[in-house]
C-alpha cells in the first residue's frame, strides 16, 4: 500500500537521545500530521530506550512508526580501543524492516554496549555484516560512515566504505543526504551524490531532525549546554544552524528539487518498514515440576499443602478452601502458574538458608494462594484483602509480585534465580531521572548563568508534592505568578524550566528490578551498561508491557535488624521466633502510645510518632491506618479519623450499607480496597470491574467515569440507595481515589513495624544493639540512636580492647562499641583483636596487649584506639599510653627480631603469663576533658565519656536555643518558614575558607549540637569581623536564617543551611549558676549608626546596679574606655535590652577566667 505524502523523515532523535533531542514523544505524532506526513522514524544516538513508547504514541494518533537508531561504528574493530586511534567513530542509520531486523538491531545495539564500549557505544563492519538482515541502512550525517572520511579527504575509503556497506545490506544500503546549511555541506555532498552513481547506491534526503519546530533551536541549545555543563551561547557543543527541524513534505522537497528521487526514496523505504510489537505474548520462564506433573497440578498441591500448614484450626476452613480454589483457577486462567512457581520457588530457596524475607509487599499480600504458599506472611481474610487488587481476571496484566529480603544477603537469591534461569535470561533494569519542576527550574538556570541565589528562590517557591508542574505553581503561589509576569529573566526562567519538565535526563539502573525471560533476553530487548552494570534499555512498565517476568528484589535494612536482633535474643532463649509473638501484645501498643517509636519501622519520624501519640493504637489494623493516614492525600482525614475513633457509636454512615466497608477506618475513605468495596456492596460490581474503574479513578480518566457513573447510581438505586447520596459517594471516591493506599502494602508492612515494635518493648538491649549496627556508617543515627538508649536506660559504652568485638555487642547487659567504628582499625585488626582474646584470654596489661597483637596492624590504629579510650581498661591515662607507644612498638620489633633469632629463650616464650616487653610510663597529666571527649567524636563519630554541650544546657534554654534536629524538621513540615532567624547553640565542628569571585574570603562554618550537625553559610564581613569565635572547640550561640537546601536534581534529602548573623560565645552552666558578678565584663561597641543611642545605653546600664564592669569601645577612635563608676548586674534582660539599643553585634560578655 502506497502512502499518500511524498515525504519521511527518516533520521530523527527524540528527548531519549538524553539532552540531544528535543521531540517529545507525546507530541510529535501530531506534529508529524500536521505536516502532511503519515510515517516516522525514531533513531537516536547509541539507544532504543524510548522505541516502544515512540510506537505506542505513534499509533495513539494513526503515524505509522519506524523503528532505528543512529549507531556509532568503530573506526577499526570494536574491540579496538585505544587513544586516539578509537576516540572518533563513525555514523550510521539503520531502520527496521521486520521481526528479523528488530532482533538483529537488539543484537547490534546490545553488543556495541557490553563488548564494543569506549566513550560511545559502538558496533563494527564485521557485526553490521552479521546482524544486517531485516535491516536498512542510511550513511549518516556529517559524522557518518561515508561524509567523515570525505571531510579527512579519504575518497578512495569513502568509496570502499559504500561498496562494503552495499555487499553487506544490498539494495537497503542509501547514501544520505542532508542540507540543514552546515558549512562544507554542500561539497561533501557533491562528493556523495558522485560515490552514489559511481556505485549504483541509492540515495536518500534526511534532515537529521532533533527538534520539532524551528524556533525550538534554542531550547536543542540548552539542552545540550545542561548535557554538557555549558552555558547558553557557548557554540562549541551547539548544532551549527537552526536547520534541524521537522521539516514539512514541501520543504524537503524543495531543498532537494535537483535530487527528486532522494525524497521519494524515504517513501520507499517507510512502505517497507512493517514491524509491529507484540503486546499479548507472555515469555515467562517454564518452571521445572517432578516428572508427570503440570504446572497447574503442582501449584495446586503446594497450595493446598501450605494452607494446610497455616489453618491451626477447622475454624472457617471452607471459606479458605474456597476462596484458594478461585484464585487458582483465575491463576491458571490468566496463565501464571509458572509465574507463581519461579516466586514461590526462589522464595523457598532463601528461607530454606535462614536468609529473612519479609511479610510481602504490594496487592500481592491481597492473595491467599501467596498466604499459602509462603510468598507471603499476612492473613489476606482476616484483614479483609481483595485478589482483585492484585490479579484482575476482567483486565488482562502480568501480575507483580515484589518481595523483601533481609538488605545484606538479597545478593544471594539474585544469584540463586541468576544460575537457576541462566545468565543470559537475566538482566536488572533501567530506570530514568528526569528533569522535575524543580529540578528543570536549577538546571535551566545555571545554564543561563543566572545567580544562584536568584534561581534558588524560584524553585524555592515551587511546592514539593508529586506530580507538581511549573504550570500548578504558577497558578498557585501568586508571588511566583507575580515575579513571572513583572521579571522578564525570571520569566525567560521559568518558560525553559517548561518546555524542559519531564523529559529524561538520565539513565541509571533501578534499585531492586530484574527480568527473568524464557529465552535469552536478547531475543526481546536490548541491554546496556550502567556502572558496569548488564541493564535493560527499557523501563519496568515497558518490560512488563512487552509479556517478560519482572520481579523486584528489594533489601530492607529492617528485616537484617530483627534477624540479627534474634540472634542475640537466642543467646538467652533459643526457641525464640519474631513469627510467633501474639499480635495483640498490650505492652507494645502502649509504648507506641506514648510516641517511643524511634527505630520502629515506618513509624519512626516525628510526625509519625506524634500521631501514634494521639491515636493509642490498640492493634494491627490501627498500625494500618496509622501507616496509611500519614501521606499527603489522607491526612486530611486525620481530625476526623481521631473523633470518630474517640466516638465510634456517632460515626454518621452516608448509608447503612458503608458501614461494613468503612468501620474498620472509623468511617473514612483510606484504601484503594475500599472503593472497590463500595462499587461491590452498594451497586453490584464484581471486584474486577470495580478494580477497573478504581484506576480511572486514579489516572482521572474522565471519560469512562462519566458512563460508569450512570451505572453505579444505577445500581446504588436498586439496592436502596437515593441517587443523591449516591452521586455524592461517587463524587468523594472520585476525589479520594488519586491518593488511596494500597491495604495490602500498609498491612504487610504493619506486621514489620509490630514486630520491630515487640522487639525493641521486650528486647530492647538486643533491638539497640541490631539497630546501631545497621547504621554503622552514619554517625548522625548512632548518636540519636544512642540517645535513645540513653532514655530506655541501656548504657552504650565505648570501644574496649578487652570486651568490644567487632561490631556493637552486648556486655555485662550493656551496649559496647565496636572496634570497627573506630577510625584506621580495620576488620582484619578487629577480628585479630576479638579472636586473640576468645582463645588466650583476655588481655592483662597494655604491654600484653601490643605484645599479642603486634604482628597485625600498626602505629596509626594502636594510636586510634587509645585515643578512643579503648585502652582504659588497663587503668592508665590515655596521655601516657599514648606517650610511651612509639618506643613500646620499636621495643617489640628488637624483640620479635631476637625471637627469631633465638636470642631469646623458647622456653620463656611459651608461657602464657609471659611478656617480655617491659615499659616505663611517664608522670604527665591526662588529657584535659574537651581534649579528650574531641578525640572520641574524630575518631568514633560519637562521644563517650561526655559531651562539650552538656554543661551548657540552662544556658541553651535561657536563650530558647532551638536543637538541629528539631530545625530540620520544623523546617519539614512548616512549623517555622523558610528564611526565618533562629538560635542554635553549637560546638564549632571546623571552618572552610574559600574565595568569592570578588576575591574575598568567605567561609563554611560547620557547627554541631546533641542531636546533629549543620553547614552555616559566613560571609566575607562576617567572617572578618567575627573570626575569633569561630575556632574549632568553642561552644557558641550563633544567630543564623535557617533554610533547606535542595539535593543536586532532587535526588535525595533535603539538607539543612544556616546563613550566619550574629555569634557570641556561650557561658557554661556552672558560671551560669555561680553568682560572681565580678568574673564577668561587660562590652558596648560603639559605630557611627550607633553613636546616639549610648546614653540611653547607659541610663538603662546605671539603673541595673551591680559589680560588673563596663567597657566601651569606640570604633571610629579604635579605643578602649573602661569607666571607673559605673558597675552593672548583668542579666537576660539587660543584653536583650541593651542588643535593641545599639544591635547584637554591639554588646556582649566576657567571663574572666581565673588562674591558680
């Protein structure tokens, strides 16, 4: 059938070119037919990572799509990679013709990434010759395989090129042609136009197309200046011209009215090119049952096996046995019985090594049949868990299974199902980051050279909920509105940060995906390299979409901490097991009623914890809710959920018939079950179809809601419901049904939180222990962890050569510190340390110790460990110890040395009690305190035998002192906005200086408290004028603007940033508390903008007589006056008053120290 248009693009790179292609998939289909054309092609640099939604778009809107990349060919083999021989390869197009070409181009692509990788990916004549049938190939553009060696002037390889290209594609190898006005264009294209008719090739026009319209050049532009860290007008990596357009029929064709034929070739071509994806196909591996037995019959067996294993009892068995006979027959229907045996299969495989796996995750836990066949570890009846949820027999979908291993031996279960299947039917799973609101509002503004003050206040104003655009913003924040209409900059800004939104920015490897395929992966997709990492070029929703098995294999930290938790609980108790606890255990549900769920999974942050408070929760399916209310959508219903909970008699039910529906949510809308529950009990839906119309609801897809509307009014009549309450039902599950939560996830992941909950109420100095060690890296949650050890009444101790292993322990019923954590002690050294002492004992003195141990590591490490305080087991000054240590270790080299010489007697070696080194201590001081409590926080992240803030704590509340942590968080959540002027009393971490672009010094103050640690921001004036509180050691209460940074493109936390006003040192409690007004002095600065408010300054100074004495100081006379008749009683109120006057930065006290 021949088209009726006279032209195809053939040559054109999407936004999946990854910041070298402009054309949004969702938009140029349309653009396609409004230029008359009914065909293109989708041929991006190296990849096919958008070719399938490019297909779908396509065919959304009746273009008939094209299937290609732009390859990069070696210039020799593409083994060949050495510089700068290989840095330059050539280009080439190539198109598929059929299903033959689309798996010889997976082939292709696939290979140039894992073997042919060097800068770009590449293939090589000898891979096109084997993989080229099926396929068309175009020579390229200005880089391509012919015009890059007519721009070296190597004619006679261009030629031979063409004729290798024609033996190896026959008559669907073509010369391209293009003429976007790139200089020397013309003549390479003369030169072509001659190789063509020397050749007998044909040739065809392209516009290496990379935007849609013209006057999206500049946005090409930016693009690549993001892609390359440019800036906006830097031409090094722009296109030449702005050319690159997607042409119309009657602008191609005039650009080649001498050369008719190269446009009609592309319609030759595009007639040719038929390749369809198949949507309806599965290719699930086949699972291996016994001999004689289907998988059907298998799965069955096991079923009804496990769920024999879980019914303790003949209560209510036949429901069970029922509703399992339903769900294997929708099972076997849909054809996954395979499916559910490859899961249940490497399932069994990590339980069966002791390797924890978690309750379930998902709709899946909505499945009896994963119930009992031990997928999954919650009752889906009991809590009242819909099938339909999670496998549809009215909507055709691979159904997702997504499991949880403990984080630390996930890796084996991954290799397990990686041997089982093969290698070469494995592969994890592309993901990509794309350029969110306010991600695009950064990136297009470094790319436009803006300040980045000016650009952070924009994206600042952009909310942080999902899904916002910069359209939403705009029509939200009137003050962004605003800014958007009045500042032409801010408006150029936002307009780019528009067109750049939600476009792919780049590729990574997903965190927990994987496929497993029937045959070799390449024979449906093609693969790629992440990190070294063998990655699918399509995401997890394509890869499911195209009928492949992809499963999440997930690692979660909590499951490692309750296995590792009933290690150290079995020490005691060796029956004990976390799946046997009772589920209604008071004692724990008053803990988490009083808010004391820190290290509770799920439940552990403030906001969560306050509603835990509030809520008192009295079982599971209170844990439930709590999981579900806590997330932007349902809060809303939190006031109401708690009143109705206090008063559940007064729960107004729009109709009797919701009750049994909502009661268990106190008569609110919280899970996606539910709207299925209300279509089935209130009109008569079957749970598929409700399920159906429960994602419309969701993806707000107004048109089948308008039809399935009449029907549920329709059917709420019938049952007795008026169609106004009806309609208003409707209404409020449309609203709510963007946001519901899943049940089936919330209850899965209840059961973890109530059994880390149970763990850390019954054992909690084994919880404490697991808990500290799965953050062994992190030493801001060892120290709120440790905090909380603190509060429960379990003391955590310091490292100790003679009780400490490894990692945290459990000691004589306290918490001991790891050798590991200690800074320069490896685990080798470690481990040495732990196993010397098991076999020989413990160690008697610190001579014993260097002398057993010595062989094993060096200087840096003993010195560590005495600093640390890991010797003081042997009684003496870490200072001596420390001093004596270079001469001990060179003591013991001279005698291992004469050991081994037999100098010294293996008769006297050999007894155990015998040390023949012998050392001499010197009679010095010990460290004084804040040396010390500074050498723990350096070299373990924490302190131990005190804190430098902890004598400051009267002084902290007097100058209502707001906590780091506390910050953050209000900060979160709103409690204080952003920009406002806070008070933090801090240790003074260390000090970076770096210069601004006018040449001065500015600095990064890094400042900590009891709960954190916080960059502030100093600049150049305040650095120079403050600088002597700044040093390292000094505890200080610093005046600052608080505000949260972005992570770079969004990808992480939120960090916290103080911008520096005002500093004074701060006075320990202790001089708080003594009333010796003489040992303290008071400071006035006096400036010129000052200058007239001091006799005010000192009216108020006379008033509050006292023993203080007064210090002026003149600053344009640069002189000190100290008056001899004024004495002041300094209080709060008086240096509040007295910082009003004349400014904070103009008043401040000193304590004298006095010295014996």
């Amino acid at each position: 059938m021949r088209f009726f248009m006279d032209f195809v693009h053939l040559h054109l790179h999407t936004e999946y070119s990854l910041l070298d292609g402009e054309c949004r998939l969702s938009e140029l289909p349309k653009a396609v037919l409004e230029r008359g054309q009914k065909a293109v092609a989708c041929t991006d640099h190296g990849v096919l990572y958008g070719v399938v939604d490019f297909f779908r778009e396509c065919k959304k809107q009746k273009v008939k799509p094209i299937i290609g990349c732009e390859m990069y060919v070696a210039p020799r083999t593409l083994e060949d990679k050495a510089f700068p021989a290989d840095i330059n390869p050539y280009h080439i197009v190539l198109l598929v013709k059929d299903a033959t070409g689309y798996k010889n181009l997976i082939k292709l692509v696939t290979e140039s990434y894992l073997r042919g990788f060097y800068r770009k990916p590449r293939t090589d004549m000898a891979s096109l010759a084997k993989h080229s049938e099926g396929l068309f190939a175009l020579s390229g553009c200005m880089s391509g395989v012919l015009s890059k060696r007519i721009r070296d002037d190597d004619i006679s390889g261009a030629i031979e090129t063409a004729e290798k290209l024609k033996e190896v594609f026959g008559d669907r190898f073509y010369i391209e042609l293009q003429r976007n006005g790139v200089e020397g264009q013309d003549k390479i294209n003369s030169v072509l136009i001659n190789i063509a008719r020397q050749c007998s090739i044909p040739l065809v026009a392209t516009n290496d197309v990379h935007y849609i319209r013209k006057e999206d050049a500049e946005t090409q532009e930016l693009l690549m200046a993001i892609s390359t860290n440019g800036f906006l007008g830097d031409k090094e990596f722009a296109l030449p011209t702005d050319e690159f357009y997607l042409k119309s029929a009657g602008e191609m064709a005039e650009l080649f009215s001498d050369i008719p034929g190269a446009v009609e070739n592309t319609v030759k071509i595009a007639e040719q090119c038929n390749f369809e994806f198949d949507f309806s196909t599965y290719h699930l591996p086949r699972f291996d049952t016994p001999e004689g037995i289907t998988s059907q019959d298998y799965l069955k067996k096991l079923a009804f096996e496990g769920l024999e294993k879980r019914l303790e009892n003949a209560a209510g068995r036949e429901k069970y046995e029922k509703r399992l006979e339903y769900e294997l027959s929708v099972i076997h229907s849909m054809g996954f019985d395979d499916y559910f045996l490859v899961v249940w299969d490497f399932v069994s495989y990590a339980r069966g090594r002791d390797i924890p796996v978690g309750p379930g995750r998902g709709s899946a836990v909505g499945s009896l049949a994963a119930y009992a066949l031990g997928i999954t570890d919650v009752d889906p009846i009991k809590y009242d868990l819909l099938f339909e949820r999670f496998l549809n027999p009215e909507r055709a979908s691979m159904p997702d299974i997504d499991i949880d291993f403990c984080d630390d031996r996930r890796g084996e279960v991954i290799n397990y199902v990686s041997q089982k299947y093969g290698e070469d039917h494995m592969a994890q799973i592309i993901t990509f980051g794309t350029l969110q609101c306010r991600a695009a509002v950064r990136d297009v503004g470094r790319a436009l050279g803006m300040p980045y003050a000016e650009v952070d206040a924009v994206a600042k104003q952009i909310p942080r909920y999902m899904g916002v655009t910069m359209e939403s913003a705009l029509k939200a924040n009137p003050e962004l509105q605003t800014a958007y209409n009045s500042n032409p900059k801010i408006k150029r800004l936002i307009d780019f940060a528009m067109k750049l939104e939600g476009r792919p920015r780049n590729s990574s490897t997903h965190a927990t995906g994987v496929v497993i395929t029937d045959k070799p992966i390449t024979d449906y997709i093609p693969l790629s390299l992440n990190d070294n990492a063998v990655v699918t070029q399509f995401t997890m929703n394509t890869v499911a979409d195209l009928g492949l098995l992809k499963m999440d294999f997930l690692g979660l930290r909590y499951l490692t901490i309750i296995r590792n938790t009933e290690r150290l609980i079995r020490l005691k108790n060796p029956t004990f097991d976390i799946t046997k606890v009772p589920e209604d255990d008071k004692e724990t549900y008053e803990m988490l009623s009083r808010g004391k769920a820190l290290g509770i999974f799920q439940l552990e942050s403030e906001g969560m914890r306050a509603l835990l408070a509030k809520l008192s929760p009295e079982n599971l399916e209170d844990i439930i809710s709590v999981i579900s209310l806590y997330r932007p959508g349902p809060a809303q219903f939190i006031d109401e959920f708690l009143k109705n909970r206090k008063s559940r008699e007064s729960i107004n039910y729009k109709t009797p018939l919701l009750k049994p529906v909502l009661s268990s949510s106190m008569g609110c809308m919280l899970y996606q079950e539910q709207v299925m529950q209300i279509f089935r009990a209130l009109a008569g839906y079957t749970y598929g179809r409700a399920d159906i119309i429960r994602r419309a609801m969701a993806k707000k897809k107004r048109g089948e809601l308008l039809k399935e509307k009449d029907d549920f009014i329709s059917g709420c009549i019938k049952n007795g419901v008026d169609k106004k309450t009806a309609e208003e039902i409707f209404d409020s599950m449309e609203a709510f049904a963007s946001y519901a939560f899943n049940k089936s996830h919330a209850a899965a992941y209840a059961v973890v939180s109530y059994r880390t909950a149970y763990l850390k109420c019954h054992y909690s100095r084994e919880y404490m222990c697991a808990l500290l060690n799965s953050v062994l890296n992190d030493t801001d949650k060892i120290n709120e962890y440790k905090a909380e050890c603190n509060e429960l009444g379990i003391k955590v101790s310091g490292p100790d050569v003679n009780e400490s292993g490894s990692v945290f322990g459990i000691i004589n019923g306290n918490i001991r510190f790891g050798l590991t954590a200690v800074k320069n002690v490896g685990l080798n050294f470690a481990e040495f340390i732990e196993n010397e002492r098991e076999k020989k004992g413990k160690y008697k003195n610190f001579e014993d110790f260097l002398y057993r141990t010595s062989p094993v590591s060096n200087a840096k490490a003993y010195e560590s460990l005495i600093l640390a305080g890991a010797c003081d087991c042997f009684g003496i000054f870490r200072s001596r110890l420390f001093a004596v240590l270079e001469k001990a270790l060179g003591q013991l080299s001279s005698i291992k040395s004469e050991m081994r010489s037999g100098q010294i007697s293996l008769f006297e070696s050999v007894e155990e009690s015998y040390t023949p080194l012998k050392l001499e201590y010197p009679n010095i001081k010990e460290y004084p305190e804040k040396e010390k409590l500074n050498f723990e926080k350096a070299l373990t992240g924490v302190y131990f035998s005190g804190h430098p803030l902890e004598h400051y704590k009267t002084f902290a509340k007097n100058a209502n002192s707001v906590t780091i942590k506390d910050l953050y968080y209000s900060l979160k959540t709103g409690i204080i906005p952003d920009k406002q002027t806070v008070s933090v009393l801090g240790l003074v971490k260390q000090l970076k200086k770096k210069v601004t672009k006018t040449n001065k010094l500015m600095g990064i103050l890094t400042i900590e408290d009891l709960t954190g640690e916080t960059d502030v921001i100093v600049f150049p004036a305040s650095l120079e004028k403050y600088s002597s509180y700044l040093n390292a050691g000094e505890v200080v209460l610093l005046t600052a603007e608080a505000t949260l940074e972005e992570p770079f493109r969004g990808e992480g936390e939120d960090v916290l940033k103080l911008l520096f006003r005002a500093i004074t040192l701060a006075r320990p409690d202790n001089l708080l508390s003594e009333k010796s007004p003489e040992e303290q002095e008071l400071y006035l600065k006096i400036t010129r903008t000052n200058k007239d408010y001091l006799d005010a300054a000192l009216a108020l100074i006379k008033q509050a007589k006292g023993k203080s004495r007064l210090y002026v100081y003149y600053q344009d006379k640069k002189a000190l006056t100290v008056s001899k008749d004024i004495f002041a009683e300094i209080s709060e109120n008086l240096i509040g008053e007295l910082k009003e006057i004349l400014g904070d930065e103009n008043v401040a006290v000193k304590i004298i120290e006095k010295h014996e």
